[in-house]
C-alpha cells in the first residue's frame, strides 16, 4: 500500500474543486462550455476562463504603429469574445471570472492557476498538445 503525501482536505478539493480555471483559444466554445458548466454544477467551484493573447499574433504588421494597433484591435475581440463566453456560462447558473492577458499561453495558465489556487485545470485537445510541453501539472498520487 503507497501512502499519499496529500492531507484528506487536499484529496477532496481534487475531487471536488473550489476553484477551476478553463484555458481557451476561443475557438473551441462549443465544446468546451458544456463540460465547464456541467464540472461548475457539479462542483459549485467558481470558474476562471483563461485566455492569452500571443505576441506573435502580429508578427505580420512592419511597424511598431502597425503592430499597436492590431494588438489594440485583437485585444478588443479577444475580449468581446470572452465577455460572451462568460454570459452563456454565467447564465446557465455557473458563477464565472476571467483572465484576458498578453503572453505566451503555457506562462499564461500557470500564473493564473498560482493566482487562483484552482484545482482542476480544464484543457481543450487542441490547446492541451501546445501545453503539455511547456508546464507540467502534479497530479495526485493514490
């Protein structure tokens, strides 16, 4: 028999969280907010959205003025997409918050499961792939 080095209070909020954090691109809502309102509903965990806006996104723009603005406008969408998620969540009875931030995404969801203490991070497939070899997650031992 392995004994754990997790107290029985750190056992349950792994299995029932208090916080959950749900990294995005924003082009998988469809998907993923089904699983983010049933695991809220299950749970009664507030909910993080985390998205990160890449500096690479306008690496096409020639100037720093260019640059500016289509990280401006980008960033705008970005949060007008967000703002929308939170909404259809919210109104399914999910208690949600988000972090909207430049950076790399991996630097991104590591800080906010810091910031949050969340217990259960959430991963699309696709995003899970360009994570995974950036940041690793502890998870519990029997």
């Amino acid at each position: 028999m392995q004994h754990s080095s997790h107290s029985a209070s750190d056992k349950k909020h792994l299995v029932q969280p208090l916080r959950i954090l749900a990294a995005t691109d924003l082009h998988d809502q469809d998907r993923l907010i089904p699983h983010i309102v049933a695991q809220g509903r299950a749970s009664g965990a507030l909910i993080t959205i985390v998205h990160a806006i890449q500096p690479n996104q306008c690496a096409s723009c020639t100037s720093s003025v260019c640059r500016r603005a289509a990280e401006k406008a980008a960033g705008k969408r970005e949060e007008e997409e967000i703002a929308a998620m939170v909404k259809k969540i919210e109104d399914q009875g999910v208690s949600c918050t988000t972090v909207l931030k430049r950076g790399f995404p991996a630097d991104i969801v590591q800080e906010a499961i810091d910031a949050t203490g969340a217990t259960r991070l959430i991963v699309p497939v696709a995003l899970a792939a360009s994570l995974a070899s950036s940041f690793w997650v502890p998870l519990p031992t029997n």
